[in-house]
C-alpha cells in the first residue's frame, strides 16, 4: 500500500519533470539552453518514472532491466547532447545572451 | 480490445498514404508514403483478425505482419540506394521530367 | 477501466494519423523524415495495446529505427554529395485536398462497416497453432519458423536479394560520390562518442542474445535480436569505430548470406529426416530451430548493417582484366 503510493508518487514526479522539459524544448531561445531542457530535466523525469516502475516490478529481473535502460538512456541523451551542441558551435550558432 | 478503432485508423493512415504517394515529388518522402501504406496494412490485418481467447492477438497474422516489416525495410533501403544512384548520374532527387513543371 | 482504455486508444490513434499525415503534407522532407519515426514509434504503441508484443519490437527497432536512419543517411548523404536540383512540388490543390478528405472518410466509414462483419468471425487461429504440437512455446516464433517455414525463408531471400541489388548498383571502380561519403568522420566524432560506442557493443550483444534465446517461448526472436545488433554495428560502422569491411571479402560475403544458407540446410535436413523440407525431425527440433534462429539472428545483423551503411568505394582493378 505505501509502496504503490510511493510509486504513484514517484511516476507523477517523472511525468511533472518531462512535462517541464518539454515546454523547455518547446519556449528556450536557442540550441543550447534547450538541450540543457532536454537533458537535465528529462533524465531527470526518467529517474523517476523508472523509481517508480521499480517500485512495481514483481521480480528482480525486471527491475535490472528497467535500470539497465535507464543507464543506456542516460549515456546516450549524454553522448547526443554533445554531439548536437558540438556541431552548433561549429556551424557558428554562438549561445544566447540577454 | 477496440478493434473497429484501430481498424478505423488503418483506414485512414491508407487513402492518406496513397495521397502522399501520388502528390509529393521528393523520393523520399514517397517512400515514406509507401511505409505508412505498409504499416496501415499490417494495422488492419491484426486489428482485424478476431482476439485469441487468453487475450493475446492472433499469432499468424503476428508473424505476417513481421515478415512484412522486415520485407518493407529491405525494399525501402533498396529504393534508397536507387536514389543516390539517381543523384549520382542525374544529380536530382525527383522524377519529374522538366516539360510538365509549368 | 474500459472508458480509460477507450481514452488512450482514440489518442494513441489520433496521434499516429495526425504524425502520418504532417509526414505526408510537409514539404521539407527533413521534417517529414522526423515526422514519420515519431509515426513509427507510436504504431509500437499501437502494436503494444493489440497485445502483439513481438510485431511492437520489430516496429520500435526496424519501422522506426532503422528505416528512419536509413532515410536521414540518404539525406544526409545527398547533402553532402553534390549539388542536387531542388525538387518543385506541385502546388498545393485545394480540390485535390478535398477529394483526399472525402475519400478517407468513405474509406473509414467502410472499414467501420468491415469491423461489424468481422466481430462474428470465429475465434481465429490463435487456437490451432496452440493446439499444434510444438517445441516452442512462444506462438509467433512457431508460426515464424516450424509452421510458416518457408514464409521465413524466402524473407530471408528478400533480404539478401536487397543487399547483392544494393551491391549491383555499384560496380567495381565506379565512383559514387552519394553512395559512398563518409559520414561521421573528423571532429565532430569525439571522444564521447567513441566511448559511447565502444560500452553498447558489449550492451547489444547481451540484449541480442536475451531476445534470441527468449524467442523460445516469450516475445523476441530473430529479427528482434537481429536488430539491435544491426543497431550496434550501424554505429560502430557511420562513426568509424571499425573500418567498413570491403563487401568483396569473403568474410563479409559469408556472413551476408549464411542465414540463407543454414535455412537451406535445415530444409535438406528435414527433406532428409521425415520426407519433407522444414519439416524439423521431432528428435531434434528444438535445439534446430534454436541454432537457426542464433544464426538467422548474425546475418539479419549483417544485411541489414550492409543495407544501411553501404557500399564502400573500391577502387578500380589494374586495367583491361576485367571482361565485366
């Protein structure tokens, strides 16, 4: 009972934070401060819903699993994000100032 | 399990499909036609197919539609290099033949 | 519970038309590229809520994966290759449009109309192949490889009959500037990349293995597994982690075709053993079925890496041998 409402809990979190990196994908002035939204906020939110599905898995297997594509995820949000901002600078987008 | 939904939405990813196919130019984004056609095909054959009764969809039309998947990713990959073949000789990627652009 | 359901359907639905149709309409082909793997990954979902999780596999990594790399290679390569005539598209019909509309709602009112008709068929097949005596336990993968054999085989042949037409295309020594640039390569292929790279080779292998041996008797298989390792070696192969092997090698030529090639030999040895070809001999099926799938699953890997990749440039041999 109080690990299903941890974990309820934890998935609303998740989805609150994708939420928010999306809407910073969506409004930030240029490639940098939204890859910023992208990554912090959205590996952040994945964090948490796979918590929260953890939480809920019936075997260990599964929950290796789920933490298994939680890492993946993360190195390649990581990797993709260098990529994308490496390839910006180069093509000359110079970061947003107020 | 709604299954006119699904079949409803395969009907309508195909006459949009076959639009897309006849009104763009770009070989590409042909193909991309061509593939939503195929998905949309593959939708209405398991949406169609009646549920198995412990719920699980049927298996035969399953593995058609795998078969299927696989066969479109082999056809589109070979229309792909048809294209930079195109580009290297013609160095254009459409078909159009120049007298009927007004 | 049901009304939930019905809610996520319709959106799960209406989003996977509205992603088609922006794939279809928009001009930029970029865009429509992008639009149509978002298309992909939502028909997984839609495969998920038909309860067929192995169609949903083969979904996630090939209609959306693979096929959507495949189109940005191509796009990326034209762009670099040379100057390409921009493409006029015709211009926009509101008639044309129209005529579009009213026949995507004839054709769902149809489809709708089809639905009522279906909802009294029989329960469908799903019975027969359970009660068929089997040594896998997972229906799809029985359907696949010890009922439908011969569907299995000649998709392999498909396959394979891509990648030598593919090769074909380019003959010995001719250049092909957008067949063959190389992609990834100089500074923008960092460190991390490499690094990247190099930690999903021992990942995809694992994750490879686990969908083969699961495919047994619970979603995966083959194609699955065949998949994410074509993923891993697409990566190593663009961002130049390894050198592309030359597809004039025999090494790469063997492990092109030798799915075919066990496929066959499983046929002749069924031919051999009860008389009939795929027939597998009920002493030794499953262990059969097994090793031909763990080698099916090396060369999907391989011919679809081929597809994607390409056709390295060789150079033209020492002149007036070659008679071709």
């Amino acid at each position: 009972m109080i690990l299903d409402a941890l974990s309820v809990g934890l998935l609303l979190a998740g989805c609150f934070f994708f939420l928010a990196g999306t809407v910073g994908l969506l409004r930030f002035p240029d490639v940098y401060c939204r890859l910023h939204a992208l990554t912090k906020a959205d590996n952040l939110g994945l964090q948490l819903v796979v918590l929260g599905l953890v939480l809920r898995s019936d075997n260990p297997f599964t929950a290796g699993k789920l933490i298994l594509i939680w890492g993946l995820a993360l190195a390649a949000s990581a990797t993709i994000a260098h990529l994308v901002a490496n390839l910006a600078q180069r093509e000359g987008h110079s970061p947003w100032t107020r | 399990m709604n299954a006119p939904l699904f079949l409803a939405g395969a009907a309508a990813l195909l006459p949009l499909a076959i639009y897309g196919l006849a009104a763009r130019r770009h070989l590409v984004s042909k193909l991309i036609a061509l593939n939503i056609a195929a998905s949309a095909v593959f939708l209405a054959l398991l949406a169609g197919a009646p549920p198995a009764p412990e719920g699980a969809a049927d298996p035969v039309p399953q593995a058609l539609a795998l078969t299927g998947i696989v066969i479109s990713v082999s056809i589109t990959a070979f229309a792909l290099s048809l294209l930079r073949r195109l580009v290297d000789e013609r160095g254009r990627v459409d078909l159009a033949d120049g007298d009927d652009m007004e | 519970m049901d009304a939930i359901s019905l809610v996520v359907d319709v959106l799960l639905v209406g989003m996977t038309v509205l992603a088609a149709l922006a794939a279809v309409a928009s001009r930029d082909v970029f865009r429509a590229v992008a639009f149509f793997i978002v298309f992909g990954a939502l028909m997984a979902l839609i495969w998920l809520r038909l309860s067929a999780p192995d169609v949903a596999l083969a979904e996630a990594a090939v209609g959306a994966g693979l096929t959507g790399v495949l189109m940005l290679e191509t796009l990326g390569r034209i762009r670099r290759a040379s100057d390409v005539e921009p493409v006029r598209e015709r211009p926009r019909h509101p008639a044309f449009a129209a005529a579009g509309a009213l026949a995507l709602v004839g054709a769902s009112a149809a489809a709708a109309a089809v639905a009522m008709v279906l909802e009294r068929a029989p329960e469908g097949l799903a019975p027969l192949v359970a009660g068929t005596p089997g040594p896998m336990e997972n229906p799809v993968t029985a359907v696949l490889l010890d009922f439908r054999g011969y569907d299995t085989l000649l998709e392999i042949a498909v396959l394979l009959l891509a990648v030598i037409a593919t090769m074909a295309l380019y003959p010995r020594g001719r250049p092909s500037p957008a067949a063959t640039t190389p992609l990834t390569r100089g500074p923008e292929r960092g460190m991390l990349l490499g690094w990247f790279v190099r930690m999903l080779l021992p990942v995809g292998i694992l994750v490879a293995g686990y969908l083969w041996w699961q495919g047994a008797d619970a979603p995966g298989g083959a194609f699955q597994g065949g998949t994410v390792l074509a993923a891993v070696l697409i990566l190593m192969l663009v961002t130049a982690v390894v050198e592309l092997p030359s597809p004039r090698w025999l090494v790469t030529r063997l492990a092109l075709a030798v799915g075919l090639l066990a496929f066959l030999a499983v046929a002749a040895i069924g031919l051999w053993a009860s008389g009939a070809p795929l027939d597998h001999p009920s002493f030794a099926a499953k262990p059969l079925i097994l090793a031909l799938e763990a080698v099916l699953t090396l060369a999907i890997a391989a011919c679809l890496a081929a597809l994607v990749v390409g056709v390295p440039h060789v150079p033209p041999r020492r002149p007036s041998r070659d008679g071709a």
